[in-house]
C-alpha cells in the first residue's frame, strides 16, 4: 500500500459511502483518466474486475456466438474467457520474438484467411508491462476493419511512442487484481476515447437500469460496479503508481546486472525507445543449449528449494485443454517463450536482503 488508501476507505465509512457507487468511485475513475490522458480525453469507468471489464467491450461490440475474435495465445485466460462467455470463436495469434506479444505478420496471416468470416475484434495484451507493436496492429486491424480492443492488465504506467498504454484500442481493459503494479484487492477498469462506450459499460455494469422509477429493463445487465470503499483503495494506489513503476523498473536492472556475465539468460526487452515497460514482472529466457545444460525448471526448482517462489511464463491458449482444437496462426514463438521462460520475483518491496537471497541461491546454479 502506498499511504492514503485508508485515508480515502475511512471516508467512505465516515460518511457512509458503503455501496457499488460513491465519491471514491468518481473519484478513482478521475485519477485513471488524468493519468491515461494525453491528447485525445480518456473516460473510465471502474469495474469489478479487468475480466468484467473485457466482457463488457465484447459485449458492447455485439460479439456473440458466429463471430470470430483474434486474441494472442501467450497469455492469462482472463483475456479469453470473456471470448468464451459470449460465445464467440477464438483464433490464437502467435507471439514475435521482440517484445513476445501479438505477430503482426502472423496476425496479418489470420485475416486474410479469416477474410470471408465476420472478424469483430483484435485483442492485443501488453504482457508484462511491455507495449506490443500497436502501429503495426493497428493498421492490420484497419485494413480489415477490425476493431481492437486492448489488454492492459499487466500495463498500466507502461507507454509506446510515449503514449499510455491502454489509449491505443478502441476501448482497453486496466486490472487492480492483487498481483498487478497497483492494486485495489480486486478491481478493473475499462478505458476508452469514446465516452459513449463508458456511459454505455457503467449502465450495463449496474444490471441495466432503464431511467424509471421503478426497475425496467429492456437490456440484460450485470453487477459489475466497482464498490466505494474498494476504490478508496484504488485512489491512494494511483498516488503511488509512479514509485511503483520506478521500483519495478529498478528490480529488472537489478537481474540484469547479475545476468550481465551469464550465457544463455536474455530478459524480455525493449526493442528501442518507442516503449517504455513497467517492468511490472522481470522476465527472462533460459537457452540450455547456451547455459550449459541449466533449464527453466532447473533455475525454479533450485529457488523454491530456497523458498524463493518463481513462476513459469503464461501457458499459451493454443496449448490449453479447453481450447484444444481451437485455430493458431503463427511458427510457435510462444511455445518456445513457455518453455524457457520464468518470471522472477518482482515485488515493488522486494528488499536488499531478498535482492541477496535470490542472487545467491541463482549463483548455486550458474556457477560460472
Ligand atoms: C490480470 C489479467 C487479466 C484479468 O484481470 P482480473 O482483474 O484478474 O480479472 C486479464 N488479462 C491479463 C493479461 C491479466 O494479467
């Protein structure tokens, strides 16, 4: 937590703010527009999840079952289950190696040979806080008519051509999930230029209230409204967002100094100064061909031996059970990416003394 969260969730009490609407909530979407804005004004409207929040751009798309949705395979299911809840067909878009998110040419690939079916949304993810290739999405995505909506979970304070990520798509999802840069407990946004689609998202969030005195409905709605006293949480970890990103950024310089001498670690980069990475997870990529024989399950295994948690990479979709059969286009990058990719462990408070435990049980396993 960064200080004033208790602050904002003791009004909210104090003045009996107890409900899936109130000041902090106002509030909290206002912080996220400031932040996000740069030239055009970006509207929020805060939600119960980043799940919550996808679900409701499909939705506002119409996407429903007969349509198709293009979604990068190297990611979390948050990203696709909302596919799935509208009963939409997923085509799985393989990773390119610079900044291991959506192939432009692989995407490119699927349109062409998706050009005959009704193609209602592109959906790039920002995984790990690094900006995918949003130019070239997006003039693919326009070539096809193809609207995209922007996975920005993992990406808030990230920026490509020193433009917030989750301004590029027509709408974008933010998460405040317990494990994301900044976090409400639980919590999302969806974000987006247009503010009809925020009026529009806020009123199907809040079961879809007709303006009456009484309850009317001609729509079917949801209960996705993020509540006041989580978004008190929310307005006094946007104060912090800032020294978040500074303090994921210096963990990721920090590996990469212990890295500098070892053969086959690489970490995910950025490719040049058009993006700008939170860093919110340190990710780097183990080449046992180059290490001498020391894989990813290696290096894991011999940190949790040390009670040091680690993580592999994102399962691809493509590789998943529940999608098995489902459509992917591409060369398998992210297969690769899955098989030698581990996440270390990132925390903005991660001390000097864990910062030495960690190097310590890395230097047990790359001796040399
Ligand atoms: C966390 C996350 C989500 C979902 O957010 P929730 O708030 O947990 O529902 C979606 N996509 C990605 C890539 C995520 O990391």
């Amino acid at each position: 937590m960064g200080g004033d969260e208790k602050k904002y969730v003791n009004e909210a009490f104090d003045t009996n703010w107890v409900a899936p609407l109130g000041p902090n909530v106002n509030g909290f979407e206002a912080d996220i527009s400031t932040f996000l804005t740069n030239q055009d004004e970006i509207y929020a409207a805060a939600l119960t999840s980043g799940t919550a929040a996808l679900h409701l751009a499909l939705k506002m798309f119409g996407i429903g079952s007969g349509d198709v949705v293009m979604v990068q395979s190297f990611t979390f299911c948050g990203t696709t289950n909302p596919v799935s809840y509208q009963g939409a067909e997923l085509v799985f878009i393989d990773s390119e190696t610079d900044t291991w998110n959506m192939c432009p040419n692989a995407l490119q690939e699927a349109l062409e040979a998706y050009k005959h079916k009704s193609v209602k949304a592109i959906m790039p993810v920002h995984l790990y806080g690094m900006p995918a290739k949003m130019d070239e999405i997006k003039q693919i995505a326009d070539e096809y008519n193809a609207p995209v909506v922007e996975d920005a979970a993992e990406a808030l304070g990230s920026q490509y051509k020193n433009q917030c990520c989750g301004t590029f798509g027509e709408m974008a999802a933010l998460s405040f999930n317990g494990n994301k840069i900044i976090t409400t407990s639980g919590g999302g946004a969806l974000v987006s230029k247009n503010k009809y689609y925020i009026d529009q998202a806020r009123f199907l969030a809040t079961q879809a209230r007709d303006n009456a005195p009484h309850y009317q409905h001609s729509q079917i709605g949801y209960n996705y409204r993020m509540s006041n006293i989580v978004a008190g949480i929310g307005r006094g970890q946007m104060e912090a967002l800032d020294v978040r990103v500074a303090q994921r950024r210096a963990n990721n310089q920090r590996y990469r100094e212990f890295f500098a001498g070892v053969d086959g670690v690489t970490f995910q980069t950025e490719p040049n100064a058009d993006y700008f990475s939170n860093y919110w997870l340190t990710a780097i990529l183990i080449e046992p061909s180059l290490t001498g024989g020391v894989s990813r399950e290696d290096v894991r295994l011999a940190l949790d031996a040390e009670n040091i948690e680690s993580r592999p990479l994102w399962k691809p979709m493509h590789m998943q059970p529940v999608y098995e059969g489902t459509k992917f286009f591409g060369s398998g990058v992210c297969e690769i990416l899955f098989e030698q990719g581990l996440c270390l462990p990132s925390g903005s408070n991660l001390t000097e003394e864990e910062f030495e435990r960690i190097f310590s049980a890395l230097s047990m396993i790359f001796k040399n």
